[in-house]
C-alpha cells in the first residue's frame, strides 16, 4: 500500500466506513452538499433584503432633510419655487394640510421680507416599517426679516413622518418639537 488510494481501497477501512448505524463517509458529505444548496438562497435573500432595508432608512432619511431644508430655506422674491420645493416629497394629504395655511404663510413671509437659509446638522430614523418611516432632523437656520435688525440664527428640531408610495418615500406630516 504505497498511495492513499490504495490504502483507502483496503478492506478493514471499507469495513470502518460501513458498520451498522454509523453513515458512510460519502452520504455525510452529500448530506452537507445538499444543506450548503438549501441554505445558500436563503442567506443570499436575507442578505439582499438588509441591502433593500438599508437603502430604505437611506432613502427615508434623505427625503427628510430635504425637506427641512425646503422648510427652512425661504424668501419673499422666490416664495412660490420654495413652496413647490417643499411639497415636491409630500403626500396628497400633507399638501393639502400645508394648502390650508398656505395663505397665512405667504402674506407673513412676503410681508415681514423673510430670508432663511436653513441646513440639516443630524438626522436619523426612530422609527420604520415597510410603509412608515419616523425621522429625527435637527437643522439651523439663518433667518432675516423686517422686525430683526440683522441676521438671526436659529436652531430646529423636527419629527418627520413619512409614508412609502409607489417605491418613493413622502412627507406625510412634519412637527418642531423640543
């Protein structure tokens, strides 16, 4: 018995790999093929749908900050472009509650020569579901005005909801809070 072939070929090991109650060395492998075929897919499916959860709260969060931004970056000369910036993401719903109090928001900008700037300094989700998302925005704004004698800086904090249409994610509500 010079090679390892001839040495598995000997009898007394065939004998080994056959007695009563224990498996062939071959079935055992098999076996361990066929488990790697079975659970390969799954883990392939469980790692792609982290990938797609991933890239959801991704989505979530930017669609978020930009409309804080929107919200917080406003001006008498270009009112109507900020307002149709800020219901670009917005639910039907939430544009129509935003409708309602569109009157009032333009004569007190357009009146009170408002300039804000505003950017996003943090956000993060609190909550999500497949169809709901919670975010947390905490923005600046730099806002200018008739009553102010200059420039003020100014700090927000702002739970945005949103809902998941149509593959997209939009603002379905959004409120300061403290």
């Amino acid at each position: 018995m010079s090679t390892l072939t001839e040495a598995l070929a000997a009898p007394h090991l065939k004998r080994v790999l056959a007695v009563p109650g224990t498996p062939p060395f071959r079935f055992i492998a098999y076996l361990g093929l066929v488990a790697l075929l079975v659970l390969a897919p799954v883990q392939v499916v469980a790692i792609h749908r982290q990938g797609e959860r991933t890239e959801a709260r991704r989505d979530a969060v930017a669609v978020a900050q930009r409309s804080v931004v929107a919200l917080t970056t406003v001006s008498a000369e270009n009112l109507d472009d900020d307002i149709s910036r800020m219901m670009k993401d917005a639910t039907p719903g939430f544009r129509a509650q935003f409708e309602k109090q569109a009157t009032a928001f333009r004569e007190g900008v357009r009146q009170g020569k408002v300039t804000s700037k505003g950017s996003v300094n943090a956000a993060g989700i609190s909550s999500i579901t497949e169809k709901k998302a919670v975010v947390m925005v905490a923005a600046d704004g730099t806002v200018s005005n008739t009553v102010s004698s200059g420039p003020q800086e100014r700090s927000y904090r702002l739970r945005v909801t949103l809902k998941r249409t149509d593959e997209r994610w939009l603002v379905s509500g959004m409120e300061f809070v403290s």
